[in-house]
C-alpha cells in the first residue's frame, strides 16, 4: 500500500468511528415481556374486527331438492388469546407466536326449499387451536427514531365447531362445509394484515421518541439513533446520539464519543447508559453560550457573614485596595474559560472547571475599577439521580486553587483571599449551580413513559440508569 492510501485510510477510520454513541439504551427480556403484555391487548381488539363475509347460495339436497340458504350477520363476540410469546432473534428483530388462540362468533341463518317452506334461526361458531407467528423488524427511521414493521407472518386455523339454534339436523350438514371454508378463508386473510395493523400502530408511540430534546433557552440534547437497533440473545440496543447542543449553533466539540459497553443485566426492563461524552457535550454547549458566567455582588453573601464584597474586606488583605478606592462595594465577575471536565469513576462523578475571577470596585457614578483577575481552578463532586423523566444533580466543593493573572493594585499574596473565595464558591456559586442542576436534563423517553424502580450507578467513563418503566394511556 502506498503512503498516500494509508493516509487516507488514517484519515477515514476516525470517522467511520466517530458514530459512536454518547447514550445506549437496553431493553431486555423483561421489558419485551411487558412490551408483549400491552401489544396483546392491542392485537385482541384488532382481531375483534374481523367481517366474516355473508354467505348464501343454493344447494341441491336429496331429497329435498334445491335450498336456497343464506348465513348472515356473523359477529365476532370474543377473542381469547391466552398463550403468546415474544423471543428475540439475534440480528433480525423480535418474533411473536400466538397460540391455541380461539374466536367465538354469533350469526343468523335462513333457509328456503320446496318453494314455500322457510326456516331460520341462529348459530355459534367457534374456531380453537388459532396459532399466529409473525417476526417484527426494528429499524431506525429517517428521523432516527425506532420503527417496527410486521414480517413473515402465518395464521393456520385448527378446528371449526358450530352449533345451530332451531331448524331441522340435515341443515348442519348443509351449512358445515360452506361455514368452515368461509371462516377459514376470511380468517386467513384478516388475521395477519390485523396483526401487521397492531404492530404499525406502535410507530407513532415511537415516532414520540425526544429526538431532540429541549432542556433550557441555552441548550438541547439530541437523542436520535446514530445506527440501526442491533438485536441480540437477551436485548434490543439503541445507540442514541446523547450530546448536548447550543440552541440554533449545533457546534460540535473538540472530542468525540469513547466506545462503551453495557454490561449484561436483566433485572430491570431497562438500561440506560450516559456517557462521560454526554455530559462533557453539555459542558463544551454551555461554556460556548457564555452561560457559565455570573456577577456576585455583597447582596448574594448571607448578611450573617463577616465577610463583605467591600473595599474594606478586601483591603485587609491587600491594602492598596483600602487606599486606593476606601469604602466602596465590590463585584465579581465569574466565567469559565473552556468547558468543564467531567469525569465518570465508579460511584465518583467529579467535574473540574477552570474560571477567570475579577474583581471590580463600584464606583459611586457606577463605573467599575478593575482591581485584579485570579485564575480558578475547582473541583466538585457530583451527586447524580432521577427524578421524574430527567436526570438531576447537585454538587459539593472539593477543592479550589487560586493563582493572580492581572493585578491593578500591585503585588498580594493570592492565598490571602482563599477563605473568601471559598465563602464566595459555597454560599453563592454552587447553591445557584445546584438550583440548574436540580432542574435535571430529559432523558429519553417515549410517549407518556413513567420510570419506576430506578437506580442509578456511576461507573468508569458512564453511568448506568435501570428501571422499570409503565406507560400510562
Ligand atoms: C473521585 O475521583 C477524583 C478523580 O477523578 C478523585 O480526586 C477523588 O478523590 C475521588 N473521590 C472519591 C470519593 O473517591
Ligand atoms: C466615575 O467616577 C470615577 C472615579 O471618580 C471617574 O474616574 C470616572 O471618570 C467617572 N465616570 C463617569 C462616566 O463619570
């Protein structure tokens, strides 16, 4: 291979890479299982619509002569489906097996012969031993949502019995064969385009998928698939684009999504794994707004505390502030300079953040002074949960550095103002950080999806949700 091929593949295997997904989703068995139970209902009242077609004609019967007869009206009056199955089939999708279902059925008959007699009465048919199979395909679509279609399906009807209501027994004779092959065909044709109807209908559920989820006037988290659903021995896995977007400049980060791997669990319906990706998404979406930055002013600071934004505070520390500019008030300005860090560790989410602090004194005109600029470095802690359809979080200091980039006042000691700075961080800076964080960020979800019997586990590089889920209407 030459050096300019080998280039070229250097350069296109990132790419084909670079679809990796920021958020991976999970059902198991479990959750087919309840994916079956509500899909029964569904098939049960589409099954509930079969016509049966009229029948009449006329037959010669010996030694009767002509009947001229007629089945009419014939109703369906249950369904019963007590035995289904769902099973996944690795590489292709699911496949349903309904068995040893049965239909009850009501209609009229009429009869007349020997030109003036006439008869007619009612009858219930009952067809058992009804076994449906069908393979349902999951695809994505062209939005990136997950699409079902019904393929391959067979419908064989095991036996017919029909009692009649009134009339003479030579007519169960008559009626019997035309019965049977009526129902027979009727069902034949009806069962799997009704079946292929119940599981279409699951698409606008899915075509509900938050594709584009919207979590503030700053940003929104694109959920659409990035590949097809794989399906597998014990789960169906979607690979969901999971990255955060400043609203109206999709920009993408500087990185790309690391692969990761859900472990095998079955206990709850559903896995949800977010990636560090996915959270750094957010911190590169925010910084990129500019929302990451805040004014402090001495109202912020509980009035309990000594410690003031004030010349006067500050000038103890450095006493060209108390000389230069006595007994004004301060304010600082905080911003980050590049997006957080965030860092996923076994029960550890850590997310590091660098900021350039200033600090100004208000003058009495309010123009503000400049006095100096201080590099911060922080690290917190984050506790991360569910609550409701989002995820949420609140933070704790762990450690802060302060450094003097610019000083309008001359030479200080940085370290001298650590304990305000630290002040500063807790009663101001994280409690609004956490006031966000607690207003958490949607995760995916279809329709009207409720999580139940969540947890939720940081472990290296993602975190992993399980739930239970129930949809309600
Ligand atoms: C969490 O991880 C960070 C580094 O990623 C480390 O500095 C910190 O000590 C860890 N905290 C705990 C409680 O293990
Ligand atoms: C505001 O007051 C400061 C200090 O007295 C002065 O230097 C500055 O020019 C004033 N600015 C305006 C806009 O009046």
């Amino acid at each position: 291979m030459s050096l300019c091929c080998l280039l070229i593949l250097v350069a296109v295997i990132p790419m084909t890479s670079g679809t990796n997904p920021g958020v991976k989703v999970k059902l198991t068995e479990k959750g087919l299982e309840y994916g079956r139970q509500l899909g029964m209902v569904s098939i049960q009242q589409k099954l509930k619509s079969i016509k049966v077609p009229d029948i009449s004609g006329k037959q010669k019967v010996s030694p009767i002569g002509k009947v001229r007869y007629s089945l009419s009206n014939m109703q369906i009056v249950n369904v019963g489906l007590p035995k289904s199955a769902v099973d996944l089939v690795p590489g292709t999708g699911v496949k349903l097996s309904i068995g040893n279902a049965f239909i009850s059925l009501h209609g009229n008959w009429r009869v007349k012969y020997l030109r003036v007699i006439k008869d007619r009465g009612s009858f219930d048919l009952n067809v058992k031993g009804l076994t449906i199979s069908t393979s349902i395909a999951v695809k994505s679509d062209e939005t990136g949502r997950p699409a079902v279609s019904s393929v391959n399906c067979a419908a064989t009807v095991g036996s017919v019995s029909i009692k009649f209501h009134g009339g003479a027994s030579w007519l169960y004779n008559l009626f019997k064969k035309f019965v049977n092959k009526a129902l027979r065909n009727a069902l034949q044709k009806q069962i799997c385009p009704l079946v292929a109807n119940a599981v279409s209908d699951l698409n606008p559920h899915l075509k509900t998928l938050n594709v584009l989820a919207k979590v503030d006037k700053y940003a929104e988290i694109e959920y659409s698939m990035v590949s097809s659903p794989t399906v597998s021995k014990s789960s169906i896995d979607l690979s969901l684009k999971g990255e955060f977007y400043n609203i109206g400049k999709h920009r993408e980060p500087p990185f790309s999504p690391a692969a990761f791997y859900l472990p095998p669990q079955v206990n709850n319906m559903l896995y949800i794994g977010m990636s560090a990706y996915t959270a750094n998404s957010a911190g590169f979406a925010y910084n990129t707004a500019g929302a990451l930055s805040l004014y402090i002013t001495d109202d912020m600071i509980p009035q309990s505390s000594p410690i003031r934004l004030t010349t006067r505070t500050f000038g103890a520390f450095i006493p060209q502030i108390a000389k230069r500019f006595p007994g004004l008030m301060m304010k600082l300005l905080l911003k980050t300079e590049k997006a957080p860090a965030v860092t996923f560790e076994p029960n550890n989410v850590t997310i590091q953040a660098s900021a350039a602090v200033t600090a100004y004194a208000i003058q009495p005109n309010a123009t503000l002074s400049p006095l100096f600029v201080l590099n911060l470095e922080t690290s917190v802690s984050a506790k991360v949960f569910v609550s409701g359809m989002r995820l949420a979080g609140a933070v704790t200091l762990n450690k802060m550095d302060l450094t003097l980039r610019t000083s309008y006042v001359g030479d200080f000691q940085v370290r001298s103002l650590d304990s305000i700075l630290q002040l500063v961080l807790k009663v101001v800076v994280i409690p609004k950080v956490n006031v966000q964080l607690a207003k958490g960020y949607p995760l995916p979800a279809i329709g009207k999806m409720k999580l139940v019997k969540t947890q939720l586990q940081v472990l290296k590089d993602y975190m992993l949700i399980g739930t239970d889920v129930e949809f309600t209407g």
